[in-house]
C-alpha cells in the first residue's frame, strides 16, 4: 500500500440546534464578522447576525450562482468599509462561493453555516466567473476555518433540491473509491457517504422534514465534501461537465443521469472501490443499485430528457477522449459512444 495523507485544517460542529453556537465559534475566526448570503436566505442571515450582536459588523445579501466577479467586487468595497475581519456565510454553495472569494482577495477567513447538500465548505477549491467563462481553482487559504452544521437549516430544503444533490455528492464519494490520489482515510470516508446517503435519501422523499434523515444526510454530504476537496474527480465528472458544458443541461441531474453508466464503465478496473461501494449500497452491483436508487427516488434518468440532442453522443464521446485525465479505465470513444447511449434513452447500466 502506498498513499500521501494530508488533512485539510477545518473545524466542524455537528448537530441539531448548533447554529446557536455560532457566536462562540467566531472566536476562532474573527472579531468583526461580515454575514453573507443570497437575497432569498436574506432573513436567515439577520437572524443569525442578531445572535452575533457588534461581532457583525453588516450584512451582505447578494450572493448569487457561479460566483460573478462583480459581486465580489461589491462585497469586497463592503468588507473594505466596515473594516471586517472575517466572514460568516450562511447558505448553500453560491454563498460559501461568495466567502471563498473573498478569502483568496482579501484574506478574510470565513466561518460557514451550510443550508444544503453541495460540500464546498470542506473543499479547497474556488470558482469565479467573468464575461460568462467560469474559472476554478485550489488553494487551502478558502478553505473555513469553521463549518457549523445544523440539519434543522435543511428541513427547508425543497424534496427534489434534496434528492438531486443528495445523488451529486454520493458520484463525489463514488469517484473518490477509486481516485488515483485516494487514500485510506479518504475510501473511509467514501463508503460510509454512500451508506448515509443512500439510506436517509428515501425518507426525505417519504417525508422532507424527518429531521433524522435530515440529520443523517448532511452528514453523508460532509463526508462526500471531504471526499471532494482530498481526492481527484475522473470519468463521471469530466464527462458530466463536457455535457454540461457542451449542451447547457442541468448540473445535478446530469450527474444522476450519468453516474450509474461510468461506475458500469470503471466497475472492471477496481474491484476493491466497487466491494466498498456495494457494501454501502446494501450488496449487489453498484451501478445497478445506483440506478434502482436513482429511480426510485423519482430522477429523471434520460439525458435526452435532460436536454441532450441523440445526435450529440459522438460530439460528446470526442471531446471526452480529447484532453486526458488519470481515469481507472483507459477512456475510449468507443466506450464512451456505447455509454452514453444508454444514459441519452434513460436504459439500465451494462
Ligand atoms: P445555491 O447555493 O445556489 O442555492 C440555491 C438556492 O437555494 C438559493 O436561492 C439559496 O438561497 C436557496 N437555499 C439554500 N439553502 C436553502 C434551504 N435550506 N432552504 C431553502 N432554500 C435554500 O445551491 P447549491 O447547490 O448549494 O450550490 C451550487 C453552487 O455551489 C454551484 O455554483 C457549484 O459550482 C458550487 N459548488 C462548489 C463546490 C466547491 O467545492 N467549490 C462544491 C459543490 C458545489
């Protein structure tokens, strides 16, 4: 066995009601907090300001998808002005987003309350967009210093925003069974994601305010975040991003879409990943329990569906073989064209 092992320095409190801890936990981060959020989640930050008393200094409202350099331009002028020392986001992946930016220009650390499934508060990595071109990165400077998980935040969560990225994280923990920089604390951690999720998902579409699977899930989805931000991402997600990409489909749907389809295409290459993966999935062949899962849950399984012509499969199957990336199985056109044509009818994997 060999493996580097280099753990990320984040601070997680976990439980039920802990947003009320918040204010003790700034501590660790700062004096004169600057609330993030998005206009939707505006209320939810002044409430969460409030319990902060004059360790928030002001609040910014206006984070938004993708992360525009505008709008960090903006909050970057606020944070100047108010002579914040730090960050206190409180939302999903647009707002973590938003503080992240602010910690690569301004070096202000953040301290995050996430109130979805996406686990970018635990992930190095950044993203920016200008003139429509979305740049990414890695730097462990925008990584929180703290991340206060509190499941009563996602009892608002609609069912379906649950389920769609609920499936998103466990491709993350799925691709990190297998990453060629993995390691074994990272397939700990993959495997018991999967297990969390696969199992709290159905109860959160039988009922989206059992705050037990609520619970259960966002700590699935801080273990595929961790899985994330350690571990590269292979074929699921370069295809996923060609295809969202190339024919502007729905991000976490595609990703369902697609997942069963490349863990059928990668399954040969690594027994070892796919042991793990059934046993988290309840035994059996993963890509058919993802499938099952998937379906049951109500996705939508055909990317055609989704928005991708039958005549893009070749297109997509070129671009996919053009820029290569460490992968299990060596990634052929071929393979792909056959993949992929299941997934565009919604078919079973093979
Ligand atoms: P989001 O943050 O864009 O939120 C979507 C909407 O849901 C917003 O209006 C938000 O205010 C609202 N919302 C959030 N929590 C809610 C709740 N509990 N109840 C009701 N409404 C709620 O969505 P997201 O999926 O969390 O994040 C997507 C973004 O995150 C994408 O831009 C993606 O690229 C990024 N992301 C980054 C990483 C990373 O590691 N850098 C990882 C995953 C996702």
């Amino acid at each position: 066995m060999q493996f580097v092992y280099d753990p990320l320095p984040y601070r997680v409190i976990f439980g039920a009601g802990s947003v009320r801890r918040v204010a003790d936990e700034l501590s660790h981060v700062g004096s004169r907090a600057l609330v993030l959020s998005t206009p939707e989640q505006a209320g939810s930050a002044q409430e969460l300001a409030a319990t902060l008393g004059d360790k928030a200094v002001g609040l910014f409202s206006k984070a938004v998808m993708h992360v525009p350099v505008a709008t960090v331009d903006a909050a970057a002028a606020v944070a100047r002005e108010l002579d914040a020392d730090c960050t206190v986001a409180i939302g999903g992946g647009s707002t973590v987003g938003l503080a992240k930016a602010l910690s690569l220009r301004l070096d202000l650390p953040s301290l995050v309350v996430p109130t979805t499934y996406a686990g970018s508060e635990v992930t190095p990595i950044w993203g920016l967009t200008e003139d429509g071109i979305k740049t990414t990165g890695r730097d462990k400077k925008v990584l929180p210093k703290v991340v206060v998980y509190d499941p009563d935040l996602t009892l608002s969560l609609p069912a379906e925003m649950s389920i769609a990225s609920g499936l998103n994280a466990i491709a993350h923990a799925m691709e990190g069974l297998y990453a060629f920089d993995g390691n074994p604390i990272v397939s700990l951690m993959a495997e018991e994601s999967i297990r969390a999720l696969a199992r709290s998902l159905p109860l959160i579409k039988a009922d989206p305010t059992d705050a037990k699977a609520r619970g259960d899930a966002l700590y699935g989805c801080w273990l595929a975040g961790s899985v994330l931000g350690a571990a590269s991402v292979a074929l699921h997600h370069k295809l996923c991003h060609t295809l969202g990409g190339t024919f502007d489909m729905p991000h976490a749907q595609t990703h369902t879409a697609v997942l069963p389809h490349a863990i059928a295409y990668n399954a040969p290459s690594v027994p070892e990943a796919m042991e793990r993966a059934s046993r988290a999935l309840g035994g059996g062949d993963p890509a058919t329990k993802l499938y099952e899962l998937a379906v049951g849950l109500g996705a939508e399984m055909s990317l055609a569906k989704l928005g991708m012509p039958k005549d893009g499969i070749a297109k997509a199957a070129a671009l996919a073989v053009a820029n290569p990336y460490p992968n299990p199985r060596p990634i052929t056109e071929e393979g792909i064209v056959q993949l992929l044509s299941r997934a565009v009818e919604g078919l079973p994997p093979i």
